[in-house]
C-alpha cells in the first residue's frame, strides 16, 4: 500500500480487492474489527480457521494476510496489539466481528499528523464523488 494512496484526498477505491482476495485459494471471511468500549469500528480484515482458533486461543486479534498470504498477529511489529473480548458471527456464517481492546492509542499502520499511529484505519470521509477529506487526523 503506497503512503500515496493512505494520504491524498482523491476517492480511489479499490473495487477489485475481494477478486484479489478469491484469487489467493485461501478460505477466508471478513472480520470487522470493532473497539468494544467505544463501538468505534477500527478495520475490516480476513480470517481462516487457523486466524480464528490462534485468535480464540491467545486473545488477540490474529488474521490471515491476504497481500503476504501468511498469519498476521496484529501488533506484532508495531506494539498496537489488540485484546481480544469477544468474536461474534452473523446469521449467515460468513463473516465475524472481532471486539477488541487496542493495547496502546494505535490501530492503523498510518500515522497522523502529530506523528502517531492513527487510532481506526477509518480515517476520511467521501466529500463528493471524487474528493475525501480527513476526519481523524491524530
């Protein structure tokens, strides 16, 4: 994912994502990941059997990588881990919703304009069909 593209105000969204996603063979759902104290929704990721069981297992947010294809145990490398409270399905089966509790003020891997990692990857807000504009920008 290019700064680029995390930063500027153009709508580009990536409508091809979930293809790419089918292309891997992988058996996944989406997860959303919601803060439980504050219902604010942080991501949207994807998990397997193996992300969900090492989730239920060690309390934290685990997924599956769809861009590495491998595990990804969210805060591994950047300390914002999120504790894992409760992991809910829909009617359908076929997505989930993570309640958690970041472990620090981080969730996404971008970062803010006073430097800190930003604390939802939902950061900016369609002003027009072309244009975004920053929500949350610490």
């Amino acid at each position: 994912m290019s700064a680029d593209l995390e930063e500027h105000l153009e709508l580009s969204l990536d409508f091809d994502k979930l293809a790419s996603v089918a292309a891997t063979d992988q058996a996944v759902v989406p997860v959303v990941l919601q803060h439980v104290d504050t219902g604010q929704v942080l991501f949207v990721g994807y998990a397997n059997e193996l992300a969900l069981q090492t989730s239920l297992h060690e309390r934290i947010a685990v997924l599956w990588s769809t861009s590495r294809n491998e595990l990804w145990r969210k805060g591994a490398t950047s300390g914002d881990t999120l504790a894992l409270i409760d992991v809910r399905v829909n009617c359908e089966q076929n997505s989930l919703l993570y309640m958690v509790r970041p472990v620090n003020s981080g969730v996404c891997h971008t970062v803010g304009s006073d430097g800190t990692t930003r604390p939802s990857c939902y950061y900016r807000a369609i002003t027009d069909a072309s244009s975004l504009r920053f929500v949350d920008d610490g």
